[in-house]
C-alpha cells in the first residue's frame, strides 16, 4: 500500500488537464505512444469535440522510481463549472490532488474553487504551472500568484509543458516523493467509496470505486449501505485506461466492481460498498447534488415519446446528476421534465439525444426551481412554470440566489459590474489579488445567470474573466408568470417566471422575437405576451396572402406533386400548436432574449 | 368497351421564345418537318384501338406556325374524335386560310394566347403582337369558331392586369388567368381581381368559362382520365402509370415510367379536388375533421356532406391546405 498514489488533476477549464493526463499515461509507458489518440481520457466523441471534460476517468499507470514500481491511480476531472460536483466525487477517492495552473493565464475562478475543493477534502495539493511553452508564459508571476491567492507553497512547482512533454518525470517524482500514500487495513471489513459508475450492456453497472479498507474479489456478497441491496460480485478490475479485469482489489486500490447489477437505480453514487455479512461503518460520503437548472425535454413527434424515455434512461445509467420526471404540455403533448447541474450539462444531454438517439426533441425554456407561498399557508416548489398555482393564489415568490465570484483584470471591472447589476445582482465586494487580478463578488439570482451569462461576461472582458458560482439559499423576489398567447390561446410550453422589473421589455423581446421566427400561415396568428390575464404586449403574424401553384396541366402534375411534398417535408419540422404551425428552434430562441 | 383517352399533341416552336414560359420549345422553325416526321411516325406507332378518343389538344410552343400543310399532315395520322378539338395560336400567326384549314380538319376549339390587353405589359413581356392585333385575331376566330379561349397573366410586377373589353368578352366562352410565376412560384404577393362578369364561373384555380365550356380536355388532367402525350416533352398517364417524352426536341425518347401508388393517387386527387370547383371528395381525407372545421371557420374551405370545396380565400393559400387535408 506504501507504493501506491491516489490523486486527481484540478484547474481551470483549458489549463490542460487532459493532456497532462495523456502525457503521464505516456510517460509511464500505460499506454503505447503509437496508441496516444489526443485526450485519451476525454472517451465521448462529444468530449474531445468540444475539448471538455464530463465524465470522470480512473486510470492505472506503473511507475518504476528509484528501483520500486509503484502504482499510480489518476482520475481526471471536468473542469467546467457544471460539474464541479463530479470533481467532488473524484477528490473523495483520492489522497492528493495536481493543481494545474496556466503559465500564461495565472490563477483563474475555478483554479481557486476547485483548490479549495481539494483542501477542504484534506488533499495534498501539487502545484503544476503548465504550458511554458507558449511565448507568454510568465512561470515566475504565476508561482506567487499560487502562493499569494490560494496559500499553496509553490516553490517547488514543476514548470512544465503537457503538450510537448517537458518535465513531466519531476511531475511524476513529486507524486511519489510528496503526496502520501494511503492508509487503511486490509484486514478489516470491506470499505469502498462508490465515485461513479457506467453502465456496460453485458456486465450491468460497472462501479468505479475506491477502497479504504478490506478487500474484494470475484464471488464476495457485497452489500449497498444506502440501498440496503446485495450483489454477488462478479468481476473486479481496474483502468488502464481499458478496462482490466485482475483477482482482487485491496485497501487502497481504485478499480471497478461488478455484480450483476441491472439498473442503476439500484445503485447510489457516493454510498458505501461493504461486505454483506460484516457490514462496515458507512463513510461520510459527500454532498448530494441537486439540479439546478430544469427544461422540458418534448419529442417533435409524439410518438416518439417512448424512444425518448429510452434515451434518457440510458444517458442516466452514465449520469447519476441527471433526473427527470414526467411532465404533460398542453401544446407540447408528453416530455420530461429534466433537471440539469447547468447549461453547459443541459446542452450537452440534448445534444446526445439528438445525435447518439437521433431524436428530433423540442427544449423549452429553461428554469430554475422556485418556492412559491400561497396565501393559504402552503409552499411548493415549482420548476415548471406551468404547474404554477394562479396569480391570485399567490402570496410571495422566493428564487435561489447564488455567490458569483468573478476574476478579471481590472479594465473590465466597470464593464463586469454593470453586466452583474443588469442581471440583478448584487455587489459585495471586491478584492485585488494583485495589479492583474480583482475578484468581484455578486449575490446574483440563479436564474439570471443561467442563460447567457458566461457568453456575455466572456465577450466584455474580451475572454479575460472567469467565473465561478455556488447557491447561497434563497431569497423573496417580485417574480411574475408571463404568458404567451398565440391565437388567443395560452401556450404553456412557452410561459416563464420573469422578475417583474423586466417583464415589460421581456414580453415586448419575446413578441417580436416570435413573429420573426414564427412563418406566415393560412391566417393571421396574434402572438401577446400577459401577465395574470393582462395584455402587456402584443404582435401579430400576418396571414400568408398568396401560396398557390398558378398552373398545373398534364405534364406539370408530377412536378406539382414534388414541390407539395417538399413543402410537406418542411412541414414535418413544425410542431402545432393549437392551430398554429412553430418551427422547433422557437423554443431556443426565445431563451436568447 | 373501349376506353375513353386524351390526346395531346406537342409543337415545340416559336418566332420568340417568352421569358416567363416553361415549355419546351425553340425558334428552329426551318426543322418543323424534321420534328413532325418524328411525331408522326410516334403517333402511328400508338395503338388506338382499344380506346375511345375524347379529346385532343395541340399545345406548344406556338402550333398555328404550322403551315396548312404540315397541320394536314399532323391530323392525318391522328385519330378520330367526335368531342373537344383545341389548337393554341398566337394573335399574330393566326389568318382566315388557317382558320378555315382548321376548321376542316376537325378543330373546334380555339385558344388564343392573348396575355394581355395592356400594350406595355404586351412588349414587357416579349410578345409579338399588339393589343389591336390580338383583338383582330379573336374577331376573326370568332368568325369561325363558337368556342373560344384566351390566355391571359396578370399579377406582374409593375403592370396592372387589364380586363378584356366587354365585346371581346361577348365572343369568347372561356378565359385562363395566369398569375405570372418564377419556378413555380407566384412572383407577387398580390392577388388582381379579374372583374370577370358573373356568367363567367371560376371553375378551376386559374380558369374561367361560361357554362357548358369548360375545357374538357384538361378536365381530364384534373380529374385523373387517361391521356396520352406525343412530342418533346409532352406527358402521358396511362394504365395509372405517368411517363413523359424528354425536352430533346429533335431525339426526344419515352422516359421510364412510374406507377403510381394508391397514396400517391390519393394525395394528387386532394391537389387536384382542390383546385377544383367541384372540390375533393370526403372519402379522401382520413381524420381531418378538425383541421376542416378550422379551415372552414376561417372562411377558407366550404363543406358540403360529400365535399370539401375552397373559397375564394382559400385558392389563393391552396397549398397550405393542402398540406392540412393530405
């Protein structure tokens, strides 16, 4: 157990934890350079389209040092903001954790958080300043930066660069040399942390673990403290990155089990794998998450209801943060409403819908979940604007409201600020980590930030800021529902919960919006926005005046007929509702507003 | 029992060809008898027995370029046929000896590709003659011939659709209006009123006629009769199989023919139905009560118990309910 090291990599997002993570993998000959495909561990095509990070990834490296092989367990982490749970799961199973940190960029939001994150795990941080390579790396400034901003010593700190491969050996000697090897008895009773876990379509749930104490191997009742479920374990292993079956995993080993287990809901990530006949004390485990962001998710059509149930009961098998439950839209038929860790998560499960199940799905407007007081003394939680009670019944709303830490230099303070106050944050205040560097701190309610927040704050801080936010509770804000009329008739899939300062100009945005989006049809289609039965804005869509083939004799018949299907064909990618014919991309649009 | 068929006869040639037609055709008029060989020997090759002919048409292109005898020659290889006899003319190619010659080989009907009673719409849109000599030319027509059609496009842009002096409405029997399209597509969003005088029925999207003067031979077009297509292009629908000749004019070969499906013959009855005065059968439509009930409270179908018929309003979006109905 002395000769084996479990950490992480954290940094920001594009710091360069995938290619660190190839270049170990390299280095330690786990994987053949013949083999090395960029961002090995990135395995979704999504993944290294999008050069991110989701899903964590446990790999097995042997290191030879100073005549001792040692067995070096990395599990890498996403670094986007969404998924800062999952980097919680990660840091769990581990002892120490690699802090990567630009050479050209110096400390960023998340370098911070997902330091504290390790910190407050107790984990042996390893500074890592990477990509010296590049003309504007300054490893110097970025050493006290580690050192001034997170209290890291940084003196040590291989300077590295991932992508060309150098120093990555003194990177490698200070894991061994520095991060501390884990305890633990083999002895005693069976004692895993359950990080996470995928499901394969032969073995059933595969469960990335971490054990503390014990062992397991083929044939051992294992026993789900949460669950109170019992399995028979059937194959244990390891990553490297494939997966690697071996007899027996020990105290202090990372691997997987499996035992049969066919659904995921049998199954908790973060609870406790012990043995089914001397149960262990369960481990702390860590925060649950909870979505924070909510959507309904409607096929196009309707009776492709059931392949997206389907779909998304298999993205869950490798995605425990994703919850979903029934949901009816008058307009839009049955769906889901699905709950998300953010935007960037939402996006990236609708886009697998579309191309791993290639189903055509409608998303509305995306919400966060609100506590409403009626007057009659109840609280509900709504993320569903349409399962609000009536505006009458209402007594006062309350929103979640987070902490956003945003990190720029100071030329875009003023133009931060005021994105901030716009959105209806509030200022706490701000901190100068040094002549580069200020941390703005905003109480700002989740809901503005969910859509466009990121893209705004990125575009006035010409890609210099970043951000970072946790929830700070909840607090009683004047929200309202506004409605969408179209045709005279309320379209539920289309109603959102707005602050009431802005519900003018967003129902006046969102009428217009809509009659550019919306085509001409038979008849004139009035679109008005309400709020509680008053008409706060109106547009109209006028009617098609002319939509006719002027001839049509003998020979034009065929070609008539041609053009009428492919009109048709267009015609499949509307949904109606009600009478009205709405192009599936209004939905997403209209959150642009 | 023979069965009854359609005979359409194209002449694919023109003085000039006029931007806004689709036909085919072309101005080697020195060919004529090179492409009429051609014609004949594809007529003759046609068995006729079998069946009963209806109607014939001689479309173009321009067929009153055919001299006497090339027109003489045409009608001797073709069938007989007691019914409707039309051939296309233009104003300015059109002469007594022609009219007579017509008249002896058969032609009953006449229609006249007027296009327009507005001068500077006459030159806009490239054709030959004037408002006079189009007049002329239904005068002289007339003289001959009791069924008389014209032609006519209106919604051009920047000009303004001229309805026909009422003594050139007194000598005709049938008028088609054309709203002017530009790859099958209206080129306006407005629609001009016709100001037809009321014995003149709107019996199909684009045609007019008094009672009793309907085109018979494109009601078999629009009523899914079987007709048979000799000349370049010219299309046929036989044995519920569709074929055409292609634009080659001077090699033109059949093209493989397509079966139509059941479906396929369903969704072009509703197209055609539609166009129709007499409208679509409801025994076509499958569940589409709710979308006729919208249709026809916004004015753009009526409903008879057998029927679906379209409004005034709804042929001009006739398309869209389309789309609805099939």
């Amino acid at each position: 157990m002395k000769r084996i090291r479990n950490f992480c990599i954290v940094a920001h997002i594009d710091h360069g934890k995938s290619t660190l993570a190839d270049r170990l993998l390299e280095v330690t000959g786990t994987v053949a350079k013949r083999d090395m495909e960029a961002q090995l561990l990135d395995s979704m095509d999504l993944e290294r389209e999008r050069g991110i990070t989701i899903k964590l990834t446990p790999t097995r490296m042997l290191y030879n040092y100073k005549g001792e092989e040692y067995v070096l367990n990395l599990i890498d982490t996403p670094g986007h903001v969404d998924f800062t749970y999952e980097v919680s799961r990660s840091l769990a199973a581990c002892e120490g954790a690699i802090l990567i940190v630009d050479a050209t960029q110096g400390v960023e939001a998340q370098t911070l958080s997902n330091a504290y994150l390790a910190i407050d795990n107790n984990l042996e941080i390893l500074p890592v300043i990477n990509k010296i390579d590049l003309p504007a790396a300054d490893v110097e400034r970025v050493r006290t930066e580690i050192e001034q901003v997170i209290g890291v010593p940084s003196g040590l700190a291989p300077a590295i660069s991932a992508k060309n491969g150098t120093n990555i050996d003194q990177v490698l000697e200070q894991i061994i040399e520095l991060l501390p090897a884990p305890v633990g008895d083999e002895n005693k009773a069976l004692k895993a942390l359950l990080f996470d876990c995928y499901y394969n379509n032969f073995l059933g749930a595969v469960c990335l673990v971490r054990l503390f104490d014990g062992q397991v191997k083929v044939g051992d009742k294992i026993k789900m403290l949460a669950t109170g479920k019992e399995f028979e374990v059937t194959e244990v292993g390891y990553f490297t990155p494939k997966q690697t079956p071996c007899a027996m995993l020990s105290a202090g080993d990372v691997g997987y089990i499996c035992a049969s287990i066919k659904t995921v809901s049998e199954i908790k990530i973060g609870d406790t794998i012990s043995s089914a006949e001397n149960p262990c004390e369960p481990l702390p485990g860590y925060k649950e998450v909870l979505p924070v962001v909510f959507t309904g998710i409607y096929p196009i059509s309707g009776d492709k209801y059931g392949e997206l149930k389907d779909a998304l009961e298999k993205l869950k098998l490798n995605d425990a943060s994703l919850e979903f439950t029934k949901e009816t839209s008058t307009a839009l038929g049955f769906g889901f409403r699905v709950g998300f860790l953010g935007l960037l998560h939402m996006e990236i499960i609708t886009e697998r819908l579309e191309r791993e199940f290639n189903l055509d799905i409608i998303t509305t407007a995306p919400s966060v979940s609100y506590i409403v007081h009626t007057n009659d003394g109840r609280t509900l939680n709504v993320a569903n604007p349409s399962n609000l009670p009536k505006a009458v019944e209402i007594d006062y709303y309350e929103e979640p409201i987070v902490s956003l830490k945003m990190w720029t230099p100071p030329e875009y303070i003023g133009a931060l600020m005021d994105l901030a106050t716009n959105k209806r944050g509030v200022f706490v205040d701000m901190q100068h980590m040094d002549n580069n560097r200020t941390l703005l701190n905003f109480k700002i309610p989740l809901n503005e930030i969910v859509y466009d927040f990121f893209d705004r704050m990125k575009s006035c801080s010409h890609g210099y800021a970043s951000l970072d936010y946790e929830p700070a509770g909840y607090q009683r804000s004047d929200l309202v529902k506004m409605d969408i009329l179209l045709n005279g008739k309320i379209c539920d899939a289309l109603s959102l919960i707005v602050h009431e300062s802005v519900a003018y100009s967003k129902g006046k945005a969102l009428t217009e919006r809509l009659k550019d989006i919306i085509p001409r049809q038979m008849f004139e289609v009035p679109i008005q926005a309400a709020i509680g039965g008053k008409i706060i804005a109106r547009e109209t869509v006028k009617a098609l005046r002319k939509d006719v083939l002027a001839k049509c004799y003998g020979g034009d018949i065929t070609r008539k007929m041609k053009l009428l299907e492919k009109q048709k064909a267009g015609k499949k990618k509307m949904r109606m509702l009600g009478n009205v014919e709405i192009p599936s991309e209004a939905f997403v649009e209209i959150l642009k507003i | 029992m023979k069965k009854p068929l359609s005979v359409y006869v194209h002449i694919p040639f023109c003085e000039r060809r006029c931007g806004y037609c689709d036909f085919v055709s072309c101005t080697e008029t020195e060919k004529i008898n090179q492409y009429l060989s051609r014609l004949q020997t594809e007529i003759l090759a046609f068995d006729f027995s079998k069946y009963l002919v209806k109607t014939i048409y001689i479309g173009g292109g321009t067929p009153s370029i055919l001299n006497i005898n090339q027109l003489t020659k045409l009608f001797d290889c073709l069938p007989t046929c007691h019914g409707e006899i039309t051939i296309e003319v233009n104003p300015n190619s059109l002469s007594r000896a022609k009219c007579e010659a017509y008249r002896a080989v058969g032609i009953n009907r006449i229609s006249i590709g007027v296009q327009s009673f507005d001068l500077a719409t006459l030159r806009d849109l490239g054709r030959l003659h004037d408002v006079k000599q189009a007049i002329d030319a239904i005068k002289l027509a007339h003289e001959y011939f009791d069924n008389i059609s014209i032609d006519l496009i209106k919604d051009i842009p920047n000009h303004r659709y001229v309805t026909p002096p009422k003594e050139i409405l007194a000598m005709i029997k049938h008028i088609s209006i054309y709203s002017l399209t530009k790859d099958d597509h209206c080129v306006l969003d407005t629609d001009e009123p016709v100001n037809l005088p009321a014995d003149f029925m709107r019996y199909e999207v684009s045609n007019y006629a008094r009672e009793g003067y309907e085109s018979k031979h494109n009601l078999v077009y629009w009523t899914g009769g079987e007709y048979i297509g000799f000349g370049a292009g010219a299309h046929s629908l036989l044995n519920n199989q569709r074929f055409c000749n292609s634009a080659d004019i001077f090699n033109y070969q059949r093209e493989t023919p397509v079966e139509r499906t059941p479906e396929d013959i369903r969704e072009e009855q509703i197209m055609l139905g539609l166009r129709l005065r007499t409208g679509v059968a409801m025994t076509l439509l499958k569940n589409k009560d709710n979308d006729l009930k919208l249709l026809a409270g916004h004015g753009l179908v009526t409903l008879t118990p057998t029927h679906v018929i379209a409004t005034e309003a709804g042929l001009k979006v006739l398309n869209q309910i389309w789309l609805r109905l099939a």
